[in-house]
C-alpha cells in the first residue's frame, strides 16, 4: 500500500512542503522559546529528512536559535514551520503548517514547568517538566 503524502504550507505561499507518511505523533512544547516564537506553544511532528520535500521556498529563512536546532520560517509572512534538529536526520514540521487532517494527535507535553499561566493542559496526554 502505497503511503500517504501530507502537504502544508507556510500562511502566503511562499513555502510549500510535503511529507511522507508515517508522520511522529505531535509534541507539544511549550518552552520559552517556542511560546515566544508561535506565540502559544510549538505542536510538531516530524519525519525522516528522506520523507520530507520542500515543493517552494522563495520565502524560507532559517533562524539558529540555539546550537542544537535551526527555525524555520516564512520571512513574508512569518509562519513558523520547522525545527530542525542538529545531527540528526529529521526535520519536525508545525501541526498547524498542513493544509488538511494529518491523523495524528498530540502524544506528550515537553517544558511544560515553562508554560504560560494563562492556560491549562488538559488533554490527557503524557506531561513532562522538561525535556
């Protein structure tokens, strides 16, 4: 059976992805700098850098915000959409970047001693202090 492929896309357009199933199941974070960034918290899946294309990235840029991973992101319109993780081969993509259901629901809660104190969490999913 031939696996599914999941597009996405920054806000304007100027970004395009596809990737290849089986996508992680998401994780939430909700460190400092993911909340700062999205604006909320960060829920991302990931794949294999094989299963993952970039159809479009006239708009693209990548911001290092530690040694350990790059960000992502739409410089017209601003989406955040990836994380990617130094030496390894995977690239994590924002839930909300797809253009349609993935199938795939939030598994744990990362950072979650940094979360805002304007929401709770409350979806049963496994919850982490840290990392």
């Amino acid at each position: 059976m031939p696996s599914s492929i999941h597009s996405g896309s920054c806000l304007c357009g100027g970004v395009r992805f596809e990737a290849t199933e089986p996508l992680r199941a998401f994780t939430a974070c909700h460190c400092t700098q993911c909340r700062k960034q999205s604006g909320h918290f960060a829920a991302m899946t990931s794949v294999p850098l094989d299963q993952f294309k970039l159809t479009r990235d006239d708009s693209l840029a990548w911001y290092q915000a530690t040694a350990a991973a790059d960000r992502g992101f739409c410089k017209t319109c601003g989406s955040l959409l990836f994380w990617r993780p130094e030496g390894e081969e995977r690239m994590a993509i924002c839930g909300g970047a797809f253009d349609g259901p993935t199938g795939v629901r939030i598994e744990m809660h990362i950072f979650c001693a940094d979360k805002g104190d304007y929401y709770e969490i409350a979806d049963g999913a496994r919850q982490y202090a840290q990392d």
